[in-house]
C-alpha cells in the first residue's frame, strides 16, 4: 500500500459507532468533572442526585449519536434511577441511603439490557437468569469496559492527534512541556529564593490535586465502561442457555416436593396450636410467653420462605414434563407448596407483630416486615409462571418486587415510622428503649420533637432533649457548611423544625451518654 493510499484510508470520516465511542469517550470525562464539583465535598445530598442526572443525560446523548432509538422501556430505566437517587436525598436513614444507592445501580443496569437488546430484547421478556446476567454483564463492563473503549472502539490512530495535525501537535507540545518545566521550577525555587521570587509560585496542595484526580478519574472510568456496555454494541453480552445441564425426571422431584411438603405440613399443625389456643397452649408447652414464642423463629421462617421459593424455581426450570399429566401433578404440588408457605409467612407475620407489640419496632424488625410482604407477591407472580399465562413473567414480577420494596420503603419513612410506632406503645403504658435513639437518624425528629414537647416524665424529657439538641448542633454545622448541592429534603426539614423549637430545648450537656439499655415506663 502507497503513502497516498494510506493517507487517503486515515481521511474516511468516522463511522457512527466510532463517533459515538469518541462521544462516550469524552463524556466520561465530563462525567468525571461533574463528579468532583457535585460528589467529591457533597456527596451525601443533592449531589448525588445530580451526578445520576447528568449520567441520564448523557446516556440519551451518546444513544442517539450512535442510532439508538429513543424508546419507553429505556427511558423508564432511566426514569427509575434518578428517582432512587431523589429518594437518596429525601431519605436520611443509613440503610435505606444504601438501598437508594443499590437501587440506582440496578435501574442503570437494566437501562444496558433495554438500550442493547442484550441478553434479552425487554425486561417484559427476560429470564430470571437474563436479569442477573444484566447485573454480571455491567458490572464487568464498569469495571473493564474503559480500557477496551480506548484501545478498540475509539480508533485512535484515526485521530489527527495521530497524524500530526498542527493543533493537536501544539497541544501535544504543550502536554509534554508544562509538567517537565513545572518540576524543573519547583526544585530550582527551593534551592534559590530569588529565583523563586522570579515565579512566586502559590504552594500546591498536591493532597488536594490528589483527590481530585482520583474522583475524577474513577467516575470517567466507571462511566466509560458502563456506556460502552450499554450503548456502543460492542460488549460481548451473550444470553444464558436455554435449558441447565441439570435435569430431572418428574419421579425425583415428586419425591423431594413430598418430603418438604410433609414437613411443612407437621409444622404447620403445631403452629396452628398456639394460633388458636393462645398464651395458654403456649406457656404449656414450652414454658414461654407469646411475645418470647414469637421472638424466636420469625428470621428462620422468612429463611425458609425464601429458599422455598428458589428451590421451587430451580424445579421449574429443571424438571422433565413430556405430557399433560406430568405438567399437571407438577402444578398442584407446587400450589400445595405455596398454600403451606403462605400459611408460615401469615405466621411469620403474627410472631414479628406480637415481637413488635412486645419489644418496640427497630430496622432489623422494620424491613423483614416490609420484606416479608413483597415476598409474597413474588409467590405469587411464581404461581402465574406455573401456568404460563405470560413468557417469563416471573423475572418481570422479581424486578417489580425489587422496586416496589425499595419504593415501600421510602414512602413509609423506616426511622420516622420506628419511633412513631415505639411512642404509640409508651402511650399505651409500655416501655420506651430511649437508648435506640443512637440507631435513628434526623428522619426520627418528626416524630419525637412534638413527643418531647407534650412527655411529663422528667428524666425521660432530659434524655429526649438531649438527643434532639445533639442533633440541633449536627444539623447547625452542616448547614454552616452547607451549599446547594449538600441540600436533603430529610435533614433540612428536621433543622428547620429543630430551629423553630430552640427555646424549648435543654442546654446541650456534652457529659451526657444515651443509656443502652434503660427503658422508660410511662407515668401512672
């Protein structure tokens, strides 16, 4: 090949994919950028919530330079994560922060799938095993994707920068001269104030540029790789097989569904025992209280539940049916299953309830419960798979689940609902674990500022005033601190409430220590 020729091969205007791998390219790096302005000093308030807006953005921009129809299910995805990401400044409680977070991270992956038909075409068609291949698919691609954009999908040696063109050669130059020289005049001006005194250089924070290299970088990065997973259709995202290599005849399975249901069965009769008879039947037998009945066990059936339910899906999948008749004893074997563990999750329900009536709400109760629930939807879009009455809806019904679970929790408010609750049980001449006050966050003040306000105990209104002036003076110096992008709809509605009741507020005592364990009885 000539010189000419080649010179002429390297003139070929790019092609779409090329331009939109260019395009992801430097929007990464914008990406970057918008992270250290809104992440790197605000990254627990509205700037998150940004960030995720400027990566939707951007998403859209980069699809449509590489042709990618703007669809409903898509933008949906999208739609999903920046409103997790609203909820992550909405919501002040750790956990569901975390969940807010996770949930964002699943919409983005989902959008992937929906964005490049792969491993399936819409999650209204997925498999189960599709959904966590979409989550396997992004995960490599956020961590590996980058390097594979610039070596293959950019084109590099297409670039004039590549091929000696005079601006990119200026920056180059420039590129190349400025670090050399900077170390060069930093070393000299050590060694000679006056030749320092010719430059005045401002000491450079290099802990500080640090930092900002390491929050830009890692956002590009991650950017990158998930939007060439994504958007370019250039990450390899093969579908799961159709069937597992595991297969069983419908004898086999027959035998294990007979085995759990039989055990679930007895089970569930001595179950039935203390539902009906009561405390009485309970104290009888084993010696405990309802409310110390109902403490055990709550975690191993919601445990066994769910395994359940895996085990019954792996059945599905693997089991053998050749003929009508075989499709139909799987079928009622499978619904005498479900009927026997909806009847262990209804009692799963009535032990958390009287643990709760007993012992007072906290998260590690709260979001089993909500949990709980969700679970038996999903059984339910399991029992709708059985009959085939849509092509893979229980993947459909898991991602449902997983949304409306997170959605739940939002909406209910888990601390303001925790203390709601444990005060309404004090009112009722219970106890009040006043040292639970550590595991709450400001979403709580809603709650227990009009509970301090009206409570006569005296001990009990110093520990709450406390609590509350200890979460004043928080709130007061985040706000001292504060910009636009540290707002959250939570913690600046607790301060504002905070604020408008200082008068009512002990003097902070900085002694004073949150019992762990010491319950308030309310007065007689």
């Amino acid at each position: 090949m000539t010189a000419g020729s080649a010179d002429a091969r390297l003139e070929v205007p790019a092609t779409r994919p090329v331009r939109a791998a260019r395009t992801a390219l430097v929007s990464a790096g914008i990406l970057g950028v918008v992270a250290d302005l809104t992440l790197r000093t605000a990254g627990d308030g509205l700037g998150w919530t940004l960030w995720v807006v400027a990566l939707a953005g951007t998403a859209l921009h980069v699809g449509r330079r590489r042709g990618i129809p703007v669809s409903t299910e898509p933008i949906a995805w999208l739609a999903v994560a920046v409103t997790c990401a609203a909820a992550f400044a909405w919501r002040d409680a750790e956990a569901l922060r975390l969940a807010n977070v996770l949930g964002t991270l699943v919409a983005v992956s989902m959008f992937g799938m929906a964005a490049s038909g792969l491993p399936a075409a819409s999650v209204l068609v997925a498999r189960l095993r599709d959904v966590v291949a979409t989550g396997i698919y992004a995960a490599r691609d956020v961590v590996a994707g980058a390097i594979l954009l610039v070596a293959r999908d950019v084109d590099l040696p297409a670039l004039p920068a590549f091929r000696g063109g005079r601006s990119w050669t200026a920056v180059r130059a420039l590129l190349l001269t400025l670090p050399v020289a900077l170390v060069f005049v930093v070393l000299l001006s050590r060694a000679d104030p006056v030749f320092a005194s010719l430059f005045n250089l401002q000491a450079i924070d290099v802990e500080r540029l640090l930092e900002h290299g390491v929050v830009i970088g890692a956002f590009a990065w991650w950017s990158a790789g998930w939007m060439r997973g994504a958007l370019l259709g250039t990450s390899r995202r093969p579908a799961p097989p159709e069937r597992l290599p595991v297969r069983l005849g419908l004898a086999e399975v027959t035998s294990l569904f007979g085995a759990v249901i039989a055990l679930f069965s007895v089970f569930i009769a001595l179950q039935l025992r203390w539902l009906f008879g009561g405390a009485d039947v309970v104290l009888a037998t084993t010696g405990l209280t309802v409310a110390e009945y109902a403490r055990r066990g709550f975690f191993e059936l919601v445990g066994v539940s769910t395994l359940t339910l895996g085990l019954m899906l792996w059945l599905d999948t693997v089991t053998k049916r050749q003929t009508g008749g075989q499709q139909t004893l799987f079928r009622v074997l499978s619904i005498g299953m479900i009927v026997l563990v909806g009847i262990m999750l209804w009692s799963a329900h009535l032990r958390l309830t009287l643990y709760e009536e007993a012992y007072g709400f906290t998260h590690l109760r709260l979001y089993p419960h909500v949990f709980m629930f969700w679970l038996a939807a999903l059984f339910g879009f399991f029992l709708l798979s059985l009959f085939r009455l849509r092509r893979n809806i229980f993947a459909l019904g898991t991602v449902i689940c997983v949304i409306g679970y997170l959605a739940t929790l939002n909406l209910i408010n888990p601390d303001y609902t925790i203390m709601q609750q444990n005060i309404a049980r004090y009112q009722q001449s219970r106890s009040l674990d006043i040292g639970y006050l550590r595991y709450v966050s400001a979403d709580a003040i809603s709650a227990l500022l009009p509970f301090y306000q009206q409570v006569e105990d005296r001990e009990l209104r110093y520990g709450l005033g406390q609590w509350l002036v200890g979460q004043q003076q928080t709130l007061d110096a985040q706000r001292a601190d504060a910009a636009f992008l540290s707002a959250h709809v939570g913690r600046d509605t607790a301060w504002a409430m905070l604020d408008a009741a200082r008068a009512d507020l002990p003097e902070y005592d900085p002694a004073y220590v949150l019992p762990y364990t010491y319950e308030f009885e309310p007065l007689r």
